[in-house]
C-alpha cells in the first residue's frame, strides 16, 4: 500500500501576528540574547524538558544577522503549544523555519 501525505495548514484561535511588531521584536531580541543569532540546532533543547523531540531537528546551525531570523514556536501553536510562552519558542533561519512548518503541517491519509 503506498502511503500519501498531504498538507494541512493549522488554524489557532490565539495568534503569534495578533502582538504588535514591536512586541514580536522583543521576543526576538530575546531569544538571540538567551542563545546568540543562530538557527537553532537544537543544541539547548533537551527530552528532559518533556517536549517530543520530533520539533527541534530543523536547525542548520548557522549563525545570522538577527534581521535574518524568524521566531518558531517549536511546539507548533495548531497543536496546542503556548503562544506567547519564551520557553515555546526558537530562532530558526526563514528556509528552516518554512521546513519545520511544512513538515509539521503534513499529515499521513
């Protein structure tokens, strides 16, 4: 049998683009003071922390100017993962970031 995945874009009544950019900015500014501007490998994220580990195998590792990073919510907000929790969230390089998303919006039929 030949199995096909499809796409499903999540839906969340709570909206990480509902803060202001301003706001937005802060977490960022966070995150990079917290872990310096780097697309996260996953390097600070442990299973001890008890988040299934399937969400932090994106990172490229690399190191970026801040501009170039976005804020990943590593437990995606469509399956119930804190919006606006710091502890939530990563700095991914935008191509990383659209994988993660990508990948975790597929589904098995």
């Amino acid at each position: 049998m030949v199995r096909k995945r499809i796409y499903v874009a999540g839906k969340s009544g709570d909206s990480w683009y509902q803060l202001p950019p301003s706001m937005r900015q802060n977490y960022k500014t966070t995150l990079a003071k917290k872990y310096g501007s780097r697309c996260n490998p996953g390097y600070n994220l442990s299973a001890s922390q008890g988040l299934d580990n399937k969400h932090f195998k994106f990172g490229c590792g690399k190191y970026f100017p801040i501009g170039l990073l976005t804020v990943d919510h590593i437990i995606p907000i469509s399956r119930g993962g804190p919006v606006f929790d710091i502890g939530n969230m990563q700095l991914l390089c935008w191509q990383c970031h659209r994988k993660k998303t990508t990948e975790n919006d597929m589904i098995d039929v």
